[in-house]
C-alpha cells in the first residue's frame, strides 16, 4: 500500500513539473530556445506574489492576476532585449545570455531580499494542508490536486491557443518556418516576443504554486530549472502533452526513490533522465527499424 | 611555411613575426614563472596559483565551447570529481601530488563513457544535460561516508609537507599543469583534430560529408576539457586542503568559466587566457562585494555574448589581423610584401582549405 501512496503522490508531484515546465517546453517548441533564467524567472515571480502578499493581504492565486501581466511584459522585453538578438548570433548564444540573465536574476534576488527562505504557504489558509483521506490511508492533498489541475487546464489552454486561434496558426507557421511566414506577412518577430510573453504567464503560474507548495530561496531557480528541463526532455522536447507525461514520469521516480533511500528524491530523478535519454538515442533508432521491418512485411 | 598558391595570386603564411616574437616571449615567461617560488612572496605565489587554475578552466572550456560547438554548464562535475578523486586515492594511501594527477586521469577515464552519450545531445540539451550529470555526480559523492555529506573532508595526506613546501609544490603542479595543456591543446588545435572540431563546431552535417569523423574528434575534446578541469579540481582541492561537495559541484565554476572565455575571446586561442587574467583581476578587486560582483560578472557575460560575442581577443584579432599564437593562416593576396586588402584573417580550417594547398593541409 506504501508503494500506490508514493506512485499517486509522485504523480501529483508531477503536475507540478509539467506546470514548471509547460512555458520551457513551449519556448522550445516555437523558437527552438532553452531559457536558462526560467527557473529563476519562476522564482521572481513567486517574490513578487510575496511582495503583494505580504504588503497588502492578498491571498496568491489572487495576487496572480496582477503579476500574471508583468511577467508577460517582463517576457516580451526579454524577448525583444535579449533573446532575439541572441537567436540571431547563433544557436550558442541564447544558452550563454540566459546563463548570464539567471546569474544576475539570482543575485539581485539575494540582493534584495537577502538569504531568508520564504514561502506563500501562510498566506492561502489551510489550503497548503487540506486534504481527502482514500481508503487505504491514502492522503490526496487539496493543494497538489489544484495544481496538477491547472497543469492540465493550461497544457488544454496552451494546445487550443496553439490548434484554434489566429495568433496560434501564427505561432505555429513562425515555429516551422520563419522566413516563410514573413513572406505571407506574418510579423515573426512579433509572434516570437508574444511567445515568450505567453510562456512567461506561466512560468508566474508555477512560480505561484511553487511558493505555496514549498520554500524557495534566491538560489532556488536553477534546481526548479533542472527539474522542468528533465521533464521536457524525458516526455519529449517541444510536445506540451509529452511535457504533462514527462512531468508524471520524473515525480513518480522521485517519490519512488525518495522511498527507496533517503537521498534517493533526487537521483533516481537524474537517474530517470539519463536512462530515458539513453533509451531514446539507442532504442528510437531500434524501434523505428521493427517498425519498417514490419511494413515491409505487411506490404 | 610560405607556400605560393598554385595561382600565384596570393600566399599563405602561418607563422609570422608578431607570432614568432610572441611564442619565444611566452615561452620565456613561462620559465621565469617557474622561478616564482624562489622569489616571490608567499600571498603573491598563492594568488598565481589560482590564476593558473583559472586559466585552465579557461582553456578547457573554450577547447570545448569555441573549438567544437559544444556549450557546458556542467564542467563542474569534472571539478568536482577530480578533487574527490584525490582525496579518495589520498586516502587510500597514493601520496598527494601523485593523487592529483591519478584523479584526473581517472576522472578522464569515466568522461569517455560520459561522452559516448552526452555527445549525442545538441545545443541546449547538451548543456543543461552535463548539468544534470554534475547534480548527479555531487549526490553520488554525497553517498561516499568518506565525504561525510555536505560537511566535506580534507586532503590530510598534504600534512605530510610543511606550509612552505606544499605552497611551492601546488604552484609548480598547477603551472606545469596550465602549461602543458595550453601547448598541448596549441598542438592540437594546429593539427588535424583543430581543423575538424572547427569545421563540426561551423557546420557539423557539412564536415560529416566531407569525411571528418564527427564523434571521434568531439570526444577527444570532450575527454582532455575533462582531463583539463579534474586536474583544476584536484589542485584546487590541493590549495584549499578543505573538500566541500557543495563548493566544488557548484555551477558557479561554469558561470567563471563562461565569463573568461567570453570576455577573453571565444574560440581563439589567446582569448581564455586573457580572460583569466581579467577575470583574477576582477575578482580581487571587486570580489569581496559579493553579491554585487556576481551581479557583474552576470551582466558582463550576458552583455558580451549580445554585443561583442568575439571578446576582447576576437575583436582585437579582427581589427588588427593580428595572431600570436599561429592556429590559423594567413592569406597574403598579391606578393608577401605589397598587400592591397591587407591580410585577410582565415580562422575557420574549413573556409581555408580550399585555399590551401593539399600538402600543407595535412600538416596542420
């Protein structure tokens, strides 16, 4: 019974990794760019719903409705001061000035707000501890549950922007081709910044469920970095619903491990990645080829 | 090395004055900095140390980066590694200075199958994935009871040597260290393995059309900046007696190592170690501000990858045509001593080769 307890909490785990990590998966997608500050850009955010909490007694997911829109701001200068350029100066660049903007977003953060870890928990009531008890003394936490649901809610919302609407046949004809959307007058660099503005809405949606869940601290971006890059990669780079796969896969191993051994929380998730990354470059190759072969025969 | 072309029309020259002026020079300091124990004071011989320390960081990050394409926020598992495997094989009963260099290679041993993979990954995957292999390798560490976790240990077999000593001893390791590698990586640069990392890290589906072993040639690199930033570790460890998982698998060291070759000159061969320098300099000015000087650092490196991603020694190179340490050629168009566009500056082997003449491209 332990076991089904850690696979459902680590599936709820994993709900937060996909939300982490559904805005890095959508950059990627579309530009072909991996942030490096989106760890630390989740973490500005989840201090500046500190901010608005603390000052003024507003609960966070309220406090998202005003943060929501200055990250999306914040996304579209970065996109228009940094990560276009970058983009132009080659496929290296990008990774080495976001490395560079996570390195000054983290240190202006301590900067600030000093060493102290903080967390949005008091300010959501007993939301942070609420939860329904299943038989078998399985514990579903009210919390976790809402934030695998916003997960899904917003890989839903991020796939019918992508599939219905103007701006997302847009994205998508930007996405595949740039050069040749501008000749059917599509303004790329336009879509590309709205892009990133749109990823940063979410990332200021996981930065929100971060703090409520947990601490975090200043430094705490890069790890929250790891841990959506992990899951894009183990559900596939650019696929928002292979990201909510990835996201479940990398928390049932933590939670797994977590089991197995005390320091197991963390490596069986590297572990996890790395056998997955592995399985993908030497299996896909095998898999595709039982595939032909099959054809072959069927034809 | 003048060769004239078969058109006549120009030449093609590698070594020229400047260079030739500037490896002798080289070469002298690097004699004279062996004297250094002998002469200088003992702050100031602890300080050079470090020094040499950055610039091999510096030197294997750009081998890695600015030679072969491929960008690394994980080096510092490599760091990290080669210092736990010296204090490991100091508690085995290896002898310290010995330990330092048995940990590399050891640590170099583990990168090739390190690299059989992670070579496979492209652009960002592969810098965040050898920043997943660091997490790993620091948590795998934390494991060993030797270590005692976050708490750490220390070389204790470097008591063995009186202060004075060990101080004379790390600074000859860490120079001849820094030395060896730099001429070595000069070497190899000039040969066959610099002009296929260059033409991958250009254009990896072209080199691969035109016969260049892809793989081979990226993990020979892989595996020396490996090498390269064990023995880092490992002296580091041997300056600072003291090993903390935490200090040494933290990716602080690939944010000092971005900024040298960056602010020095990515892909070129004098870049690195300008930038180790500037970046010493930097941090014993303003390092103890802290936070403020890590906020610099950040914003350096970010301003110089927007707006001058050839660093200091690109531009310089750029502008004057000039290189001093010959990994490149020069073309000489009409006769070598009236150039009417001046020299034109060729660092890609690949862009060269069509100009070069069959002999002369297979020696360097």
């Amino acid at each position: 019974m332990i076991w089904a307890n850690q696979l459902i909490q680590g599936v709820l785990l994993g709900g937060y990794y996909a939300l982490l990590a559904c805005g890095l998966s959508f950059m990627f997608g579309v530009m072909r760019i991996i942030n490096l500050a989106h760890g630390s850009l989740a973490v500005v955010a989840a201090y500046l719903l500190y901010v608005v909490a603390e000052r003024w007694e507003i609960h966070p997911l309220i406090g998202l409705v005003a943060v929501v829109p200055v990250m999306a701001l914040f996304g579209w200068v970065l996109h228009r001061l940094v990560l276009e350029r970058s983009a132009r100066a080659g496929e290296l660049v990008p990774i080495l000035s976001t490395f560079g903007l996570a390195i000054v977003l983290d240190n202006s953060l301590f900067d600030r707000f000093g060493a102290d870890t903080r967390s949005l928990a008091p300010y959501i009531d007993t939301l942070g501890y609420d939860s329904w008890t299943l038989p078998g003394d399985i514990i579903l936490g009210k919390l976790p549950l809402l934030t695998l649901a916003v997960a899904v809610a917003l890989l839903v919302g991020l796939h019918l922007l992508l599939a219905r609407t103007a701006l997302g046949r847009r994205i998508r004809a930007a996405a595949q081709d740039p050069d040749t959307a501008q000749l059917v007058g599509i303004n790329a660099r336009a879509v590309y910044a709205a892009s990133t503005a749109i990823a940063m809405m979410t990332v200021a949606v996981a930065g929100a469920f971060m703090a409520m869940r947990a601490t975090f601290d200043p430094y705490t971006g890069p790890q929250q970095l790891i841990f959506a890059f992990e899951a894009v990669v183990i559900g596939g780079a650019g696929s928002l619903w292979g990201t909510l796969v990835g996201g479940i896969v990398l928390g049932v191993a933590q939670s797994v491990g977590a089991q197995i051994h005390p320091q197991g929380f963390l490596i069986a998730g590297h572990v996890v990645f790395l056998v997955v990354l592995l399985a993908r470059l030497y299996f896909a190759h095998g898999i595709r080829h039982v595939f032909r072969a099959l054809r072959t025969r069927l034809a | 090395m003048t060769t004239p072309s078969e058109t006549g029309s120009f030449t093609v020259q590698r070594w020229t004055g400047a260079s030739i002026a500037a490896v002798c020079l080289l070469l002298g300091a690097q004699l004279l900095l062996a004297l250094g124990p002998l002469l200088l004071s003992a702050n100031l011989v602890d300080r050079l140390t470090t020094l040499f320390i950055y610039g091999i960081l510096a030197l294997m990050w750009n081998a890695l980066a600015g030679y072969a394409g491929l960008v690394s926020v994980g080096q510092q598992a490599f760091f990290g590694l080669g210092a736990y495997a010296a204090v490991r094989l100091a508690d085995a009963g290896v002898s310290a200075y010995p330990a330092l260099l048995l940990g590399a290679v050891l640590v170099a041993l583990v990168s090739a199958p390190i690299s059989a993979f992670m070579l496979r990954l492209r652009g960002g995957e592969f810098a965040i994935g050898m920043w997943v292999v660091a997490e790993l390798a620091h948590l795998l560490v934390n494991l060993d009871t030797l270590v005692q976790g976050e708490t750490g240990t220390s070389l204790i077999a470097l008591q063995r040597y009186t202060a004075d000593d060990r101080r004379a001893y790390t600074y000859w390791a860490a120079l001849v260290t820094m030395a060896v590698l730099a001429w070595l990586l000069f070497f190899m640069l000039r040969g066959k393995v610099g002009a296929a990392a260059q033409a991958i890290r250009d254009n990896e589906e072209a080199a691969a059309s035109i016969g260049i072993r892809v793989l081979p040639s990226k993990r020979l690199i892989f595996v020396l900046s490996a090498f390269g930033c064990a023995a880092a570790g490992a002296l580091w460890v041997a300056t600072s007696i003291t090993f903390q998982p935490k200090t040494y698998f933290s990716v602080q060291w690939s944010a000092y190592m971005i900024f040298m070759v960056l602010v020095g000159g990515i892909g070129t061969y004098e870049g690195p170690i300008l930038g180790a320098v500037l970046f010493f300099t930097i941090e014993a000015l303003f390092g103890a501000t802290g936070v403020t000087y890590l906020i610099g650092l950040g914003a350096t490196a970010m301003l110089f990858a927007l707006l001058l991603p050839r660093g200091i020694w690109g531009e310089v190179e750029h502008r004057l045509g000039l290189q001093l340490l010959p990994i490149g050629y020069l073309l000489k168009f009409g006769t070598a001593d009236r150039e009417p566009s001046g020299p034109q500056r060729k660092r890609s082997a690949a862009a060269t080769t069509p100009a070069t003449p069959p002999t002369d491209r297979a020696s360097g």
